[in-house]
C-alpha cells in the first residue's frame, strides 16, 4: 500500500551554530516555523545528554510556539522520560547515545535492552506518546521493538547512506526487507540519518515508510540555497519517489 509520506525536519543543528556562541542566534524555533512554512509536517528535535545542541528550553518553546507536532529524540533514561513526561510530546523516538560520538552512529539495540525499555515505552506509550524505536534495519532489532510494546519503528539509514559500489544495492536492499518486515508486524515504519537529495529517492520510494527524519544535510544546505528552498526541494523528491 502506496501511504501518505512525511517530511520531519531534525532542527539540532540551528542550535549547534546557536550554541557555537553561547548567544540565542540562530534560534531553532526561528528554524521550526520557517519549516512549517516550507512544507515540513513534523519538527524532530534530540535533546542530548550533554545539551550539546538542543537545550531543555527549546523543547517547551518549540512545543508552545510551533504549529507542527514534535518528535522528541533521547536516550532511553530516567532522566529523559521524565523531561518527555512533563512536555508530552507528539512523539518519542528513543535512540542510542554515547557521549562520545558525534552523532547517533548506530541502531538502538532493543534485543539487548529489552527489559530496561519495556518499562520506559509503557510510561510513554501510556501518556498517549508515539513511541518509536530507532533500530538498524535488522530484523530481529524490529521484532523486539514490537515485542517490548512500540507502535513505531525507525529505521537506521545511515550505513545505506554511507555505503560506495555494490554495497549501496545491499544496503537498500536491507532497508526494503526490514521495511516489509515492519509492515507484516503492523509496525508504523520511518526512516531517517544521512539523507540528501542524492539519497532519499530509493529510501522515499518505499510505499509502506510513512515517514522520513532529515536534518543535518538540510541545515547544512541551507547555507547555499536556503532552508526554504533545501526543504522544498527534498519535498519535491520525495513526492517524485512516490508518484
Ligand atoms: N533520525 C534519528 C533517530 C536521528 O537520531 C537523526 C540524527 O539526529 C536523524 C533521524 C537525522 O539524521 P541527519 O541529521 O543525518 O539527517
């Protein structure tokens, strides 16, 4: 089935230029409205542990001031589900965190952690927040997703988005088969990390992904052409793959 696809557009790194300078330009908020005006349908926003980027102010602002509903990156801990309690987002996508690296360099591992999630996906899931798990396009990772109770899995397109020669075919073939699986388990299915307009054709193709997390090639585009005119354009291949 050939469903509605949708644009979230991941503001962080408005805030890491913000944040370069301790000052409040450039604001992401600023960034999330002009985003809802450029055709996004959803604002996503990973509040660190470290606050490298988004910091605990911009989740209340960008709930408040923006008419797109929010997806709430973080980490699976106490202390994040409390912040996602309190804000009640639109939606909660729980991913992995290192301190170290310098941006979420792989998969969630629920097979691993399924019985510390369960609990935090049942506390989130039962204030009526959409909970998705962020997971390799691996099989099992997506079984244990539905297993530890998530409506929605994110698939990981990061090593399909990095991948040279013949393993681009099998990393998007990778990306196909654990978007089919998702779909046999009536999983929502998203995807998202790496996209650029020179990779999101095959992923968008995808009928049953329903929707698609870009964010540092569209701040980092917007620095040439704009972030209307990045958005619009990733717009428009995206409605291309679809047709
Ligand atoms: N989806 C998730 C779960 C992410 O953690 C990220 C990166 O923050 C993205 C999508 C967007 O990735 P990128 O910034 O590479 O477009």
């Amino acid at each position: 089935m050939n469903r509605v696809l949708r644009l979230g557009v991941n503001i962080d790194h408005v805030a890491t230029i913000r944040n370069a300078r301790g000052g409040l330009h450039p604001d992401p908020v600023r960034a999330a409205k002009l985003a809802a005006d450029s055709g996004a349908d959803g604002i996503t926003a990973h509040l660190r542990e470290d606050r490298r980027h988004i910091a605990d102010e911009d989740i209340g602002r960008l709930i408040q001031a923006v008419s797109l509903p929010l997806n709430l990156e973080m980490a699976a801990t106490p202390e994040m589900v409390v912040v996602a309690l309190r804000h009640k987002p639109h939606a909660v996508c729980i991913v992995p965190e290192r301190r170290e690296e310098r941006t979420t360099e792989g998969g969630l591992d629920v097979v691993r952690y399924r019985e510390n999630l369960r609990p935090m996906v049942a506390a989130l899931v039962g204030a009526g927040i959409r909970v998705s798990m962020f997971v390799e396009p691996d099989l099992r990772q997506i079984d244990a997703a539905k297993d530890v109770g998530a409506p929605v899995v994110e698939l990981h397109t990061g090593a399909y988005c990095d991948a040279v020669g013949d393993q681009h075919e099998r990393q998007l073939a990778r990306v196909v088969a654990a978007a089919a699986h998702a779909e046999t388990l009536g999983l929502e299915c998203h995807a998202g990390h790496g996209l650029t307009f020179d990779t999101v054709l095959p992923i968008a193709a995808i009928p049953t992904i329903t929707e698609l997390n870009i964010g540092h090639f569209l701040i980092g585009e917007a620095i040439f052409i704009g972030l209307e005119a990045a958005i619009r354009q990733m717009r428009r291949l995206m409605a291309e793959a679809r047709a």
